[in-house]
C-alpha cells in the first residue's frame, strides 16, 4: 500500500465522519449564535400570555338552573359582554357553545363563562340559547376580574380567553380565530395536562 493511498483512504473516512456530524453542529450554531427562528410562531392557534396572569378563584352561576360552580377545577373560555348583546355578542356566545359541544368527551372539562358587565345587557332568551354558560355569582368580582384581564398588554373585550383549572390566564385568541384552532388548543391541553 503506498502512502498516496492510505491518505486517500483516511481523507473518505473524514469526510464520512463530517457528513454525520456537520448536521448536528450546523443546527447547534443557528439556535445558541443566530436569531434562528426566534419570532416563530409555535404550534398554538392563539396568544399565550406571558406573564401568565393569576386570576384566582370565584364563584359562578348558571343563570337558568342557579347552580353554583367554582372558576378554578376546569378550564375556562372565557368572552366579555360590555355593551348589549347584538348579533356579533350572540354568535360569540354560540361558538363558544359549539367549541364546548366539538370537545365531546373531554367537554367536561371545560366551562364557559361570560363575564357581563350588567346583568341587562343579555336577555332571558340569550340566556336560555347559549345553554351552560356560566357568569359571575357575585358583581364584586367583576371589577376585581376585569382589571386582572385589562392588565394584560394586549386585552381586547372581543376575544376569547383561557383561564387553566389552577386559575391562570394563559392564552388570548382575538377575534376571527378559527375556531377549530382552539380545539385542537384545548385538546392538546387536556392531553398534555393528564
């Protein structure tokens, strides 16, 4: 074997040796020396909310039966009605609906809550249309809630909200999110928190 050889043969073996290895320096210098991909967008169809906010515990109400339900325990979707309910405040409500009725098994998991800024501002039939939405037992906790939304950066009274079971705000989603975005949110949630 001549010396031209060997060095041929050690020059394949490197360059073997490269091909397997430069993948993974390549990809370690883009995330810890590049801006790689920092602004991306993550898999979740809405807004997490950073820092969460801890919203705490309340008491709430369905208006129909009257029965009682605590804030923490499940995952809330929460919406904000602040002047009368037209149409686009009645279709939010009913998407929340839809979204609670989409989840099927794993709906039990969840509740709804509107959080009203005056009991008139939705009527009886409202009310009895959007079956199971919750609202606040007590007004006390509506201006304690509200300033805890409204310390958010980005608060907007027409999109939905998530409250997790611990009583964290964690996620947005502004108006005109698809609403299947959410679900699979929520789903991927329930699944990753059992």
């Amino acid at each position: 074997m001549t010396i031209n050889h060997i060095f041929k043969s050690r020059l394949k073996l490197i360059g073997i040796i490269l091909l397997f290895f430069m993948p993974v320096i390549y990809a370690w210098y883009l995330v810890f020396f590049t801006d790689f991909k920092m602004d991306s967008k993550g898999v979740e169809h809405g807004l997490l909310i950073r820092p969460i906010i801890q919203i705490g515990n309340s008491k709430l109400v369905e208006p129909v039966s009257g029965k009682i339900y605590e804030l923490t325990g499940k995952w809330t979707l929460v919406s904000f009605i602040e002047n009368k309910c037209d149409n686009s405040c009645e279709y939010q409500l009913y998407e929340l609906r839809q979204i609670w009725l989409a989840l099927g098994k794993d709906a039990d998991k969840i509740q709804r809550l509107a959080i009203v800024k005056s009991r008139d501002l939705m009527s009886l039939q409202q009310i009895k249309l959007s079956q199971g939405q919750l609202v606040l037992k007590d007004d006390s906790d509506l201006s304690r809630l509200s300033n805890l939304f409204r310390s958010q950066a980005d608060f907007q009274n027409e999109s939905i909200y998530l409250i997790d079971p611990y009583g964290n705000l964690m996620m947005q989603y502004k108006k005109g999110t698809n609403p299947s975005g959410i679900i699979k949110d929520i789903e991927r949630l329930i699944r990753i928190s059992k």
